[in-house]
C-alpha cells in the first residue's frame, strides 16, 4: 500500500497546477480536425490557443507537421459551447497536445516556464525546432525542450515544460471523442 501512494504521488507531482487549464474538444463536430489528428498519430503535436471573436469561439490548431498552417475550428454546436465558456489555457492561453513515440498522451504549456521565473510575465512562447518537429524552442532563452518526455535538451540547465493532463476518449453519450485538458 505504501509503494502505490508514493507511486501516485510521484504521478500527481508531474502534473502542474501553477496556471490553471481548463480545455474541452468534441471531436465528431470536426472531422479530420487537427487536434485529432495529433492524437492518433505517433511524434504528432499541436499548438493549440483559444479567442471569442465575433461572437464565435475559435480554436487554433497549428500542427508540427512542417506546413506551418493554422486551422481555425469555430465552436458552433450548443453542446461545445457550454465548455468553452471555461478556455484557460495556461500561462498564456496556449498549449502543446499530442502523442509521444511511445503512444503516451501529451499536455504541456506552450510558454517556457524558466524564462517566466527569470524575467516575470507569461509572454515567452515555445515555436517548433526548425530541425526536429518534435521539440519546441524559446526564442527568449534557447532552451530546447523534447516533447516525449517535456525535458530541456539543449540550453541552461532549469525546470522542465508545465504539464497538464489529458484524456481522449469516448463521450459519456456515446457520440464521437472528447478530448479533455486540465489539471
């Protein structure tokens, strides 16, 4: 019993709680959508943020699939609209989802958490590394973080991304996928 609490700790620990994130997708009201494709894929991760513009919500999905392009998904249906009156996404209102090489869901924060503690604020976003789609990279500080696992690989030593949880799966009504960020 003592070995699973500390197990469980250790798992809890991962998870940050320093900026709060809120983030629900229904994935049958956008097919092909590329949250979703992030998914189910392996090594595959999106940028996602969130803004109310027109009196539409609008999620933006941009890939590291090497195209550099950014859909924008408008939230239209009454059920998704009940959620995304709840958007926080982190620091800054952007986060990086994805599935690891290792078929592990993946949540992090999309600002660099050491260049926050250094300088003060929450505007340092991660971009992709040019030469490896699966790391991201301040341009503040040149770190470089690997999306497996959220560590730094490259640059000064310091703290590792702010991770968040994440589930995908099947909608308590049975209908398509839900896709679920938070912590």
């Amino acid at each position: 019993m003592g070995i699973s609490t500390l197990t469980s700790c250790g798992a809890e620990d991962s998870i940050s709680r320093r900026f709060h994130c809120r983030f629900t997708f229904h994935t049958q009201n956008h097919p092909g959508n590329t949250l979703e494709i992030a998914l189910n894929g392996f090594g595959t991760y999106t940028f996602v943020s969130a803004s109310y513009k027109n009196n539409i919500w609008h999620i933006y999905s941009t890939p590291n699939d090497g195209r550099n392009k950014t859909e924008d998904i408008r939230i239209t249906a009454a059920p998704e609209l009940q959620y995304a009156k709840v958007y926080n996404l982190g620091a800054n209102n952007g986060i990086i989802i994805g599935n690891s090489n290792f078929n592990k869901y993946r949540a992090y924060d999309r600002q660099c958490p050491n260049c926050i503690d250094q300088y003060g604020g929450t505007n340092f976003p991660l971009n992709w590394n040019s030469a490896n789609r699966q790391q991201v990279i301040c341009a503040k500080c040149h770190r470089i973080y690997d999306l497996e696992y959220g560590n730094i690989i490259d640059g000064a030593d310091g703290s590792r991304l702010m991770e968040y949880s994440l589930s995908y799966g099947t909608a308590t009504n049975g209908t398509g996928k839900v896709i679920s960020v938070y912590n």
